[in-house]
C-alpha cells in the first residue's frame, strides 16, 4: 500500500507542477560567492600521487555494457607498465575473481602520457562467478604495498519500478569550486554521475602542461571516481584541436583515458552510445562528432532510439555537452545545429529530461519545443509542447573559466528558472512516474531553496498509460490482498 | 581600351541584373526527359579498363598546393604494384622530369582495392625546373605497352584579373544522364571542375560490388578528370557508413582514392580545404564532418576566411554538398545546422557564390541572409541583403536516384530560379569585378533559354572600391596614352 500513499501524497504537490503549467520564468538574482576562479595548484593534496613505486592512480569506472552487468575499471601508472589485472569480490580483502584488461599510452605535443589501463569487468572471465545485480564488489589494483583497493556497487536489474538516484555534473575542471561540486554530489546519497562534458580544462595550459593536468584530475575526482561511476560524455574542451604544437587528433586524450561502452549498442564511436540502468535509458550524445543527416551518429541515433522500450526503462535521459536550449548570452543559439537535427526525434518519442552543460550557470526551460520552425514560412519560434522534453542545462562544476552571469533580458518564455551559482543535480527515480528533481547550489550554509520540482515521465504519464498503470496497481493490490 | 568597352557594355546588361533586383522568383515546368536512372552496365564501353598488364586506370588530377604551383597525379593499377612514377614535360613524347609519389591501398568488407598511386608534382623535385604557369605539361604513367599518356594545362599566376573558366558538377553517379552531364562539360570549354560531392554512388551496392563500381566511376570519368583537374568535396554518398557488412570509418574509399592539397592551407583533414586559382580564392567545405563552433573545420574557416585578400584574388567561392537554401521537398532544411553555424561569415566576409550539390535538380537563390534569426525574438526569415553571397545547388549531375522534381509551393521568397532537370554550370570569371554564370541543361537539342546572369564581385562591387577601381583604371589608360 506504500506505493499507492506515495501517488496521494504526490498528487496534492503535483497540482503546483510546471508539467502542467507554463508560468513566466524565473531569474534568480542569488550570485554564487564564489572562490576564485583558479585551478588548485598542482601540489595541493587533492593532487596527492598515491604512496608506493608505481601506485595505480587516477581510478575511475563506468558501466561496462549496455544493461548494467559489466564494469570497465580504468587507471594509471606512472613509473612502468605494472599490470592490468583486478581482483575482485563480494568480501572485502578476499578477492575471488580476477579480471585482466589493455594497457595503453600516447603522447601530447613531448608528454608522455603514464601506462593506461583499462579492464571490463563482466563475470565472464570465470566460470563459477555469476554477476549479481545491486552488489557492492571490492576490489584491487596494483601489486605489493603499493596495491590499493576500492569498491563499486554494482546496479539493481533494469526493470521499470527500479529506484535510482543519479547525479547530474558538468564543466567541471580543477578549482576550489570543482572541489565544492565534487564533494556536495558526494554527500548527495546520488549512485552514478551522469556527466555532461568538460572534464579536465587541461587544454587551458599549453605544451606540456597539457598532459600533466588530464593525470591531476584524473587523481583529483578519484575519490568518488572510483567507487562510483560516472557516465562520459565529451565537450568542447575535450577535443584539443592545437595546430601551435602539432596537435590536432580531436578527443586524442580523452579517448585514451575515458572508455565508454559503445559496442554493446552498436555504435560506432566511444563519442556516442546508451545504456540501461536500473529504469533509465541514458543516450550520450556527442555535440562535436558529426550529427547531420547521414552521419554515424545520426544512423545510429535513429536505431537506437527504436531500442528504446519504456515499459522496461520507463525513463528516456539525453546527455549532451552543448544545449539546445539556453537564455544566458554565454554560447546563445550554439544549440541551433543540434536542435534543428534532432528536436524532432526528441519530442516525437517523449524524451523526459536532456541534460547539457556548456554554459557556466545553472537553467531549466518548460517544455517546449520549436519543430515547427521553417526557414520558409510556419511557426518560428519555441511553443509550449507537452510531448517536448525538459532541457536542464548544468554547465555550473566549476571550473577556472567561471560564471556565466549575463543572461538575455527579458527572460524568453522557453527559459524556466536560472541562476548563475555553482552546483550540481540530482534526479531520484521513484517508480515508473515520477522522479524528484533537484539543483543543489553549492557552499549555501544556510537552507535555500534551489530548483526543484517532481519530473513526471513522458510516457506513463499520458491518459491512455495512466489506465493502463491503474488497472496494473489495481490488479497488483488484488494480488496481494489475496495472499493475504 | 577594351576592358572599358566591356565595362559600358556590361553596364547595359546589368540594369536588369538579379543583384539589384529581387522579383518573383521562377520555377520552370521544363523537366529533363531524361534516360532511365539505372547506372550503365558494368561491360559498356565507357567502363572499359585501358588494354595492356597493369595498364594503370582512374587516372585524375587536382591541384597540389595553395596557389596553382603543384598537380596531384592519381591512378590505379589492378594486377600489381608497379611503378609510382610519373614522366612529365612540356613536349609531348618528350618527358623531361620525374616525380615519385606513394601507393596504398585498402579493403572494403572482401573487396581489395587496386595498388593507389598518388604522386605529387611540383617541380621540386628537380633543380633544372622552374615551373611553369599557363602552361601545357604532357605526363606519362605505367611502363612497357602498359604505359599511358596524358596532358594538363597549368593554371595561370594567380591575380586580380585574371579569367577563368570553370564548370560546377554534383551528384554526377554513373548512368546515362552521368555521361550526358560529363560530356556536355567537356565541350563547355570550361577549365576545372568544382565539384560538389556525391561522386560514383557506389554506396547504392553492396558487399564487393562497392568498391567495384568506385573502380568503374574512376573510368568513366578519366576522359576528364586524367587532364582537368577536379577540384573535390565530399557528399553523403562518400559517408559509406554500413555497420551490415562492418564498415563504419567514414570517407574510407574517398580518402584512399581522392588526395586534396589540406596541408597547404593548414587544413587538419583532407576534407576541408582552401586553394587559390586565377582570380578566385575556393573554400572546400565538408557537411558531413564537424563544423559547429570548437571543432577543427570551425577553428580553419575562421582563420581561412582572414586569409583571403580579395586584392590578390576578388572572387570568393565555397563549395559544400548540402545546400543552405533549398526549396525542394527534397532535402528541405537540411542545410539548417550548417546555415545557423556559418551564414553570418559568409556574409560578413562578403562570398560571392555558394555551389552546392545534394538535391538532384538546379536552384539559384536571390542574395538574401537569416542571420537575424534568433531563436527568442528578432527577425525570423530570409531577407534581401546585398553582402549574402547567391547559393547555387547543382545536384542534378545525373545519377541513378533519378531527379528531385517537387519544389514547395509556392516558392519561397528566396529562390529565384529552378528547375528540375540534368546539367552543370559555369562560372567564367572576366575581371575583377564581373563573371558570366551559366547552366547548362543537358542535351537540348535546340536552344533553350536557361539561367544565366551576370556575377557582380562583392567586394569589388561596392562603392568604395569602385572609386578605388576608377582611379585605377583611369591611371593605366593615362599611362597607356603616356607609352605612345
């Protein structure tokens, strides 16, 4: 019955929902007191490289295929190859299992990069092991006394009841800000980071430095890197197109460092690829690969959204780096390209939430869409849309480019709620229609409200899926009433 | 006195020009009685492989550097590797110089391309020769009775005067309407061809037969391309992405088979690129590779379009496949992501003519921008505006997917001219600030009015410059009644 309370308890607070009614937006004139926007320098301990020859550093996983039974276990060494093995098991310090992987390393302008390693942990490489779902696992890296050990959890079987608490983070870079972000997502009780691009800043330096500031952050966000994973996506500070020094691969670092799961959903490019987890199905867009008509990740776009099955992943989650949607002058309209391609496909299989990042504050438009935009005649600009979804832009980690703090005046009618302050979101899934929504503003001190509201799915929530879903509870109380 | 002659001529002419005066535009009920669109079987003649062992085939050139200085020598040889050196001089039989280039080759799901030879000629690799302009080099490839012959006119010293011909072909494939299409260029008396993608259609095949029919286009087009050179731009049929049969890296065929000069203009990819010939500087773009703001081809425009100096080289021309206006059913606002990213430059730096292919049948634009569209307020649509360079699709090559014939009705404000029929077209630049542009329908048999007009250069054009070019003139007929 606990269910059907928690439906009465949110009907009263949904009658105040922006789902259902389009409001003039809100510009908050709260200013995130922020540090200064300056990188940690190098020989803070945020920064500290692990005790002992050769330690494992910069440890980060993510999932490792498309439904949540595999991990890929990624970090560094910096003296010598080392080895690419995991142990790993359900107890801690008894490691049953182990797992081996790839090493990799490449150069950037003169730097070297350390021994790269990355391993896909699936339950595969040994036969007595079965994955179990929603698990904490231990696990090991590294050789002697400068072997270290972690722990990841491993997700709740996708199904379309399935709770999950995400965190959302973008444009992070290295700052005392960053370490704010960093460590309020950490108290958030959030399971898996959904990252929006910009990760490093390392191509703010020049030449060598370039290298040495992808391996400080890498050790920077280890303490929640490795324990939970964060789902990539790149942005444009990943691409590191620098003809100065020869350098002109894009994405070449990021690459090398930050696997994703792109085979087990046949893409082509670790730049673009889904997964399911828990009720959500997160597609990973890349807002710098080709995305025009006829292009890989249109081809592969197209199928995947076909994939999608809302009965089992309730939740359709977009990640991208540049919004489509965004009011701040700060990169206004770069979402054209985009929205013009897949605005369409978008609103016509109801995605629920896209998150973006890019623009250094925090905004929230209502749903809305402007599809029947027309370079000849037509409608032209954004209309109210129920079947749009919610574009959350969260550019707002913190990095040293700072805040965004000029937004176009009067507040466009697409545009919800801004605020230019540091922070992160939070998305806690409830069951198959509803999810809380928060931005959490970072350093408040004191209570304040930041943006909230409960985010209802696109899907379950038409009139003919809501029937559907009553004659389910109905028929779900009448079963257990009769066991009774 | 003849080039002021010409000036009063033209000056009556172009009272009724298009530039001064946006009219309704025309669409033409004219359709092409065309051949079927089937490609031309395999065994015809115009596919017939050059008789000898290892007779090399698919012979083409482009120009090699910025500036006109240098040629690219392409062919392929089907049984063995042979030689990657060309014989070239200026008397024909008698080949003074050597040049040595490289071979590659590659595979397609189970087809093994022939052995590629690229080969460079720049007149570097001899210190006896200094290369010549405007001149006829004949050249020679393969050995024994193998061997085979060629010529190649280089282009004139690039300046603001100079004239030039050139043809604009897209969309060409390999069926009856292809050859129609290639053979009317080669009596246009035009000089190079700008083309503007979709090149053999071999993407329509499958398996082995994709690489086979990239074989037989490179023949069919050697009339041509073995002496003009072909001035490349990739299409959505170059893309060849076919997860079915495992290949997903795009452009694999067209980049191992068609080189352009990247490098000379600082270009990373030898998608995008620059070069300048006789009065024009060409802008190749790709609208299949990334070009929003961060990426590579973005960062190279940017610094390409601060290079050109209309002084040196007045005419601005850009080549890209999917057009940025188009009012054909047919690809309709495809060209959007495109238009939102670049428009504005194309104004601001003035471009005169824009040549596109990708919709199969011919359009032309009134000088008209959008750059004021704003997704939040502002102008929302096309307006007249005479620093908008004139957009020209040229798709209508004649390949087997048949003609586009259904425009939106009514026609939109912006277009000016179109029709769905099988041609190419010609640019035949006269001075500085005046070129004749004409398409050419394919085969009709008696005279027929089709589009043409006057090109009036836009920064030539303007009143500034026009006192500039007064004064000019005027010193040098001073100068010249002074010499008698």
């Amino acid at each position: 019955m606990k269910s059907l309370l928690f439906q009465l308890i949110l009907a009263s607070f949904v009658l105040s929902n922006f789902d259902n009614n389009v409001n003039a937006g809100h510009t908050s004139v709260f200013v995130r007191k922020e540090w200064p926007s300056e990188d940690i320098p190098l020989d803070h301990e945020v920064f500290a490289v692990p005790t002992g020859h050769n330690a494992p550093q910069q440890v980060h996983i993510t999932q490792g295929d498309y439904d949540g039974k595999a991990v890929i276990i990624s970090w560094v060494t910096p003296d010598e190859p080392g080895s690419s093995k995991v142990q790993y098991g359900t107890l801690k310090g008894k490691y049953e299992f182990t797992a081996e992987g790839k090493m990799t390393n490449y150069t950037f302008y003169k730097y070297n990069s350390g021994y790269i390693h990355h391993v896909l942990v699936d339950g595969l490489e040994v036969t007595i092991f079965t994955w179990e779902y929603d698990t904490k696992f231990y696990y090991k890296i590294g050789t002697g006394d400068s072997a270290r050990e972690f722990w990841f959890q491993t997700p709740p079987k996708i199904g379309p009841d399935v709770p999950y608490k995400f965190g959302i983070i973008g444009d992070l870079g290295q700052t005392y800000n960053s370490l704010s972000t960093l460590e309020h997502y950490m108290q958030s009780g959030a399971q898996t980071v959904l990252f929006v691009g910009d990760l490093s800043y390392a191509d703010r330096y020049q030449y060598n430095d370039v290298g040495i500031r992808w391996d400080s952050w890498g050790r920077f966000v280890e303490k929640s890197t490795a324990y939970h994973p964060w789902i990539w996506s790149a942005g444009n500070h990943e691409i590191e197109y620098m003809p100065y020094m020869d350098e002109v691969v894009p994405f070449k670092s990021y690459l090398q460092r930050y696997p994703t799961p792109h085979l087990s959903c046949k893409s082509s490019s670790p730049m673009w690829y889904a997964i399911r987890r828990a009720s959500a199905h997160i597609i990973v867009l890349s807002s710098y690969s080709p995305f025009v008509k006829y292009t890989p990740q249109y081809e592969w776009l197209s199928e995947e959204l076909m994939k999608v099955d809302r009965e089992k992943t309730p939740w359709l989650i977009v990640l991208m780096h540049m919004p489509i949607y965004n009011s701040n002058e700060a990169h206004f309209m770069e979402g054209e390209s985009m929205r013009a391609v897949f605005e369409e496909w978008f609103v016509h299989h109801k995605v629920d939430v896209i998150f973006a990042g890019h623009v250094h504050a925090y905004e929230r438009s209502y749903r809305i869409s402007n599809i029947r935009y027309n370079v000849s005649s037509g409608e032209r600009y954004p209309v109210p849309d129920k079947s749009a979804p919610v574009y959350i832009t969260v550019g707002d980690g913190g990095n040293q480019e700072g805040l965004a703090g000029r937004f176009l005046d009067p507040q466009p009618e697409y545009s919800a709620f801004r605020e230019a302050s540091y922070g992160h979101s939070t998305l806690e899934i409830q069951n198959r229609t509803h999810a809380f929504y928060h931005w959490n503003r970072n350093d408040d001190g004191k209570k304040v409200a930041t943006d909230s509201f409960v985010l209802h799915n696109q899907y379950w929530s038409s009139n003919l899926r809501r029937r559907k879903l009553k004659k389910h509870h109905l028929s779900s109380v009448l079963k257990r009433i009769a066991s009774y």
